[in-house]
C-alpha cells in the first residue's frame, strides 16, 4: 500500500479601499460702510457760520462807524479852516 500526500494551497486575498473626501467652504464677507453726520456736528457747523456771520457783520459796521467819523471831521476842520481865512 502506498501513502497518498495531499497538498492544499490557500490563497487569501486582501483588498484594501481608501476613500479620500475633499470639502472645500468659500466664504464671502461683504462690508457695508455708513456715513453718518450727528446731530452734534450740524449744530456746531451752525454755530461756526453764525459766528463768522455776525463776526463780519460787527467788523463792517465798525468800520462803516470810523468812516463816517472821519468824514465828519475831516468837514470839520475844513470848515474851522475856511472860517479862519475869512477872519483875516
């Protein structure tokens, strides 16, 4: 009698996936710029110009004043002066 010999083979086979996930975020910034003018501001503006205003108002009349100051003298003097010639 003969021995038999059996050989087994056995193949294992491995699989390996990757799975790669790529998210991409955008993101958007919108900036909103505001003037604003206060309250404050408009009043004190006001009150520059009101003062600018009588400022030159006062400065005119002051010298519209000495003008005429002036000239009162000035027909003054001429008038002394004519008086003494005609006294001589």
């Amino acid at each position: 009698m003969t021995d038999a010999t059996v050989t087994t083979t056995t193949t294992t086979t491995t699989t390996t996936t990757t799975t790669t996930t790529t998210t991409t975020t955008t993101t958007t910034t919108t900036t909103t710029k505001t003037t604003t003018t206060s309250t404050t501001t408009i009043l004190l503006l006001l009150l520059y110009y009101y003062y600018c205003y009588y400022y030159y108002y006062y400065y005119y009349y002051y010298y519209y004043y000495y003008y005429y100051y002036y000239y009162y003298y000035y027909y003054y003097y001429y008038y002394y002066f004519l008086r003494q010639q005609t006294m001589i």
